[in-house]
C-alpha cells in the first residue's frame, strides 16, 4: 500500500487527551522513519453534536470511506445524555460501524509481564498471554427475525429473539480468523454449541470447509462455548485466535479482556470487507470509553489507544515491524515502573498521560 490514509475520530472525553499520545507516534514515524500518514481529523459523538448538531456528519462519513483506516477514541458523557435517542453520540458510533460493514469485532486479550500480577487469575497462569477473540459483529441473535414481545391468546406475554447465521457470514468471519491466525500462532478454535444448536452445526460444517479448503496448515479445534468459557479462566494460554459468533463473542470477549487486569490497556478493531487487493474497512479503537469521571486531567492511560495503533500497523498496512517497535515499546515502559494511575501499584512511578507519551516515543528511539 502506498499511500496510508488515516481517519482520526478524536471524540469526547479522554478521547482528544489520549489521542494526542498516537500523534506523538506518528511524528516520529515520519521524523524517523520516513513513513508518512495521510492523516486527517474529524469530529464525532458529542463533539460533532456541538457543532453540527448531530454525532457523525455525512461529510465525515464519506472521510472515513476515503481512508484506509479509521482511529478512534471514545464518544459520550454526561453533558450529551439527555439528547434524543437519534443523536446521541453512541449513534455517531454505530452509524460508522453499519455504514462501513464491519462485521469482524477483534479483541485482543495480551498481558505484559509487568502487570500479570493485575490480573484476577493467577500470575503463572496469565503470564505471557495472547488471544485474539475474533467475534462476529452484524449477524446471529442481536440482530435475526422474528424478535419482538408479544402477548400470546393466554394472555401471558412472550419474549423472541433469533440466532440466525447464513453460509456467506459464517465462511467471511472465518476467513478473517484464519488469515489472523497465519499472522500469529498459527492455531483457531472456533467455538458455537453445535450439541444443541443448528446454526451451531451449520457453523461447524462452513468452518471445517473453508478450513480444509483454505487453510489447511491452519491448526483448527471446534469447542463448545460453555467449555471455551471454563477453559479461558483454567487455561487461557491454550488458545491463540478464537472465532465465534455475535452472543458469545460479547461474553467471552469481556470474560478474556479481564484476564488482563486493566480497562486502560484494552485495544480492539472492526474490520469490514476486502477489496479486489485485499486491503479491508477497518477502524481501530480503545475498549475504554470516554471516562467524563477523569477528562481534562492528563491522568488517562494512552496505552490502550497506542496499542489499537499497534493493530492498526499490524493489520491494515502490514507494517509488523513498526507494529513490534511500538509494542515492545509499552513493555520496556512498563518494564522500567511507569504507571497510569489506573495501573499503579507499590513501588511504581505514577505518571501522566503526556509523560507516559513522551516515554514511549523516547523508547522508540533507543529500540530503533
Ligand atoms: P469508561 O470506560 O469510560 O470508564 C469506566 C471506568 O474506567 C471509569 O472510572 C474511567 O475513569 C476508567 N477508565 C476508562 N478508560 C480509562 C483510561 N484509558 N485510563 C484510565 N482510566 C480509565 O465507561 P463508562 O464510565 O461506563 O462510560 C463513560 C462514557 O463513555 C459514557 O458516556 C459511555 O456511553 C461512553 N462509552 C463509550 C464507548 C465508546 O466510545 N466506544 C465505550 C464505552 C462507554
Ligand atoms: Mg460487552
């Protein structure tokens, strides 16, 4: 890819205060290693509300189809909660996320050395950890017909949702695991309850296929949801890529982002369809949201933002080595006792968002 285009949605909050840690990476890279970004800004959430009047313009809509990637902070606050349901800035949010097909939610549970103590599991079991849940975004249970509340001729009232998955959204999802998997540990359990559920066979089946087909040299296991949820808190490191759908994807996601301690260290991305050269709609962004409780303090941690630019190289411009640099980065950081308050502990140097900026980037330099 020649030129790299890049979307930055600041948003509300911490959004702004942590972003301008990522600027502080891509000076560097352009200073440094003559990578240039084709970066532009745009509003989005609250923000936009306040000067357009609604969380996401059609203008930056069309921004972010032009870009190669999209890098977001967070969106709300309290100021905004009491809008109309229409432009709230969450609505901004899932605007960009349905417009722009992104249908395959990454979620990486990595713990660094320094804070394996963090984690609520025991340090041996989470040391060195490196998942990649990939969940399937815009299909299943959230989203299949018939749903509604209806009263039956009893007159007792009945709840319905449907889990729905058709060939083509299992076998796009898949694709997305697998190709991750060649980029890390070369392993994929794909996880649904085929035991009780039909599209939990059809899932199996289209998965084994494309596997076969595909990815043969592809290490693939199937497992059943409930055990993948007791494996993730038994033995969490046997896993490399998890592929699953939209329900379970939410639960196990969340369950495998705490064995790594901290809120402020989460990354993720969403990423859409390929085009003919491969290049896929992506946008990359904290788990974090937008902290109204800590904004304006430059007390926020920037790592989780770094790091979703960390994925952003990694998968969307395939610069892994720039995407090692800046992680190895945050180890050494960590490593050397700087801490975010959200991540302090005895003994540490408790720092600010900029100095844990600067820091990173003064790593940079001597790693380079
Ligand atoms: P939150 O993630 O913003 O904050 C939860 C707690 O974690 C707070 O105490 C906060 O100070 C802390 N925290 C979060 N990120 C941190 C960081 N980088 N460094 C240090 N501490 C950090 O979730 P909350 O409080 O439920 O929501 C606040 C606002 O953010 C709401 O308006 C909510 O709708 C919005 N939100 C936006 C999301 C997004 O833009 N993707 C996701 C989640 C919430
Ligand atoms: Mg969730």
């Amino acid at each position: 890819m020649s030129t790299k285009k890049l979307l930055i949605l600041a948003g509300d909050g911490i959004g702004p205060e942590v972003m301008a840690q990522v600027r502080r990476v891509i000076d560097w890279m352009a200073k440094k290693r003559h990578i240039a970004f084709d970066v532009s800004e745009g509003l989005i959430g609250g923000a936009s509300y306040d000067k357009f009047g609604h969380p996401l313009t059609d203008e930056t809509m069309q921004d972010a189809f032009a870009a190669d990637a999209v890098l977001l902070g967070a969106v709300g606050g309290p100021k905004w909660d009491n809008l109309s349901f229409d432009v709230k800035p969450e609505r901004g949010l899932l605007r960009l996320r349905k417009d722009l097909e992104l249908f395959a939610n990454l979620r990486p549970a990595f713990v660094f050395d320094a804070l394996a103590e963090a984690s609520s599991l025991k340090t041996d079991l989470v040391k060195g950890l490196d998942i990649m849940i990939v969940r399937e975004l815009t299909g299943g249970v959230y989203f299949g017909q018939p749903r509604g509340i209806e009263t039956l001729p009893n007159g007792e009232r009945r709840g319905v949702n449907t889990q729905v998955y058709t060939t083509s959204e299992i076998v796009r999802i898949a694709d997305v695991a697998f190709d991750l998997a060649k980029k890390r540990g070369n392993k994929v359990h794909s996880v649904e309850k085929a035991n009780v559920m039909e599209s939990g066979v059809l899932w199996r089946e289209e998965v084994q296929k494309l596997h076969d087909a595909k990815y043969p040299s592809v290490e693939l296991q199937h497992m059943y949801a409930d055990n993948c949820a007791m494996q993730l808190v038994r033995a969490p490191k046997q896993f490399d890529v998890i592929v699953t759908d939209n329900l379970f994807g939410d639960i196990l996601s969340d369950c495998a982002a705490m064995l790594t301690g901290s809120l402020g260290m989460l990354p993720s991305a969403s990423l859409g369809a390929a085009d003919a050269k491969g290049n896929r709609r992506a946008v990359y962004e904290p788990v974090h949201g937008s902290a109204p409780d800590i904004a304006g303090k430059d007390i926020a941690n920037p790592l989780a933002t770094l790091l979703s630019f960390a994925m952003m190289l990694r998968y969307s411009f395939d610069m892994r080595a720039e995407a090692d640099l800046l992680e190895q980065a945050v180890k050494n950081v960590l490593d050397g006792g700087l801490r975010t308050g959200d991540i302090m502990q005895a003994g540490k140097a408790k720092v600010s968002t900029t100095v844990m900026g600067e820091s990173i980037v003064r790593e940079m330099d001597k790693l380079a």
